[in-house]
C-alpha cells in the first residue's frame, strides 16, 4: 500500500514538473548562397539545391527560409536586395548558413567580387548576423566534380581560402563543404559520382531533350548528400540547431 502511494506520488510529481517544461523557441534558419543550395524552378528539374532536402531535417520549431539564387554571388545577393531581406527579418536565435565563391571568383561574370571585397561581404554577413544575437555559421563553397588524369578530385575553388581566413578572423562556426565534398566524390569514383550531378542523356528527361553535362549542380541525390554533409558538421559544432533535428 505505502509502495503504491509512493508510486503515484512521484507519478503525480513528474506529471506536474513536466507542465512547466518551457517549450523551445521557434527559430529560423537562413540560407544564404547560390545555385547549388537554392531552391529551383519546377522546369530545372531534376536540378536540385542542397537547401531542398535540408530543409526537412527538423522539427516543427525550425523553419527554413531558403533565399539563395541562381548566379549570385556575396556581391550581387547584397545589390538586389537578398541580403537586406534577411537582415530586416533576424531575430535572436535564429541562424544564417551563409555559402558564397562559385560566381565570386569567376572574373568574367558580372557577379565576380575582388577577394577583398569578397572577405568584406563575408564580414558584412557575420558583424549584422551577430547583431541581431543570431548566429552565423559560414560554409565553403562545394567542390565542383572534377577528377584528375590519377583519379583525383583536385580543388576546384580559389576563393576557399578566404572564406576560411574571414572564419578565422572573425572566430565563426565553419563548415568547410569543399574539403567535405571532394571527399565524398572521391568515394563514389569517376564514374559513379555523375549520379550526384545534372548528368543525362539525349531524350532521357523532357526538360532536357538534349541532354546535359553539368559537374556543378546535383541530382536529387546528390543534392540529400551535400545536404547530410552540412548537417553532420552542425552537430559536430555542437550548435544548438543540431538539438531540434527531427527524431522519429
């Protein structure tokens, strides 16, 4: 008897500590970059953006506003607009993952930034980022896929290594994507890596009667990977993110 009432007592304890239990904040997760972590238009598929599949691997408390763009650069995401967007709606807690140096780096381009320019858009994300008491985390930009005459996947970016310096700098969660995703093409090979890829045949896709060979933008899958490969570097961060990954 005395055992039972000692059992509903401690049941009726619990039962009252969990009501006031605070529930976690709904927060907001930014991604900031360019074609290959934006969202695409239903006549680029099956291009797809590592942002895509990210987007579904958290719980209700996290939404994720994808305004990466196609063709974008640090520069350019700050001249139309993007970026002031995102800067208008931070609130505390939230989170900017910011992705840049595909079309920065290319001097041909319009979008193309200086590498000085491109370290002060960085510094720019991070000082209004912090401001706002929400965190920034940078990422490298991801590999293109390129192999060697040895069978190697060589680095395909110059401007890594600034991104990697304004890190530093400004002592600011990193995900280094390029090193992340080289490896990962080098486990798939050659050959095998082209499923990760915009890569098809004449006539195997109707928004692409005439084929395509694209070693920049992902499949579907392609996209899931690089997508696991940012969230396996959140938890390795130890941010607080990776506490509301869903749990099924």
């Amino acid at each position: 008897m005395a055992r039972s009432t000692t059992n509903l007592l401690l049941a009726g304890s619990l039962l009252l500590l969990s009501s006031f239990i605070i529930p976690k904040k709904k927060i907001k997760v930014y991604l900031a970059g360019d074609s290959t972590m934006a969202v695409k238009e239903p006549r680029a598929y099956p291009e797809t953006g590592w942002g895509t599949p990210f987007a579904w691997f958290f719980d209700s408390t996290v939404t994720v506003e994808n305004y990466a763009k196609n063709g974008r650069s640090s520069g350019t995401f700050i001249t139309e607009g993007l970026w002031q967007k995102i800067e208008n709606d931070l609130q505390e807690g939230d989170y900017v993952l910011i992705q840049f140096g595909h079309n920065d780096e290319v001097s041909t381009k319009k979008s193309y930034t200086t590498p000085g320019q491109f370290k002060a858009n960085l510094t720019r994300f991070i000082t209004a980022t912090r401001a706002k008491n929400a965190t920034p985390v940078l990422i490298t930009p991801v590999s293109r896929r390129r192999f060697d005459s040895t069978g190697v996947v060589p680095e395909t970016h110059d401007y890594t290594p600034y991104v990697l310096e304004v890190a530093a700098a400004q002592k600011v969660a990193l995900i280094d994507l390029d090193a992340a995703s080289r490896k990962l093409y080098q486990q798939f090979g050659p050959e095998t890596s082209k499923l990760l890829f915009l890569q098809l045949q004449p006539g195997e896709h109707p928004n692409y009667p005439g084929g395509k060979d694209d070693n920049t933008h992902f499949s579907e899958l392609g996209a899931r990977l690089v997508a696991q490969l940012v969230l396996k570097d959140i938890k390795a961060l130890g941010l607080e993110l990776a506490e509301r990954v869903v749990k099924r």
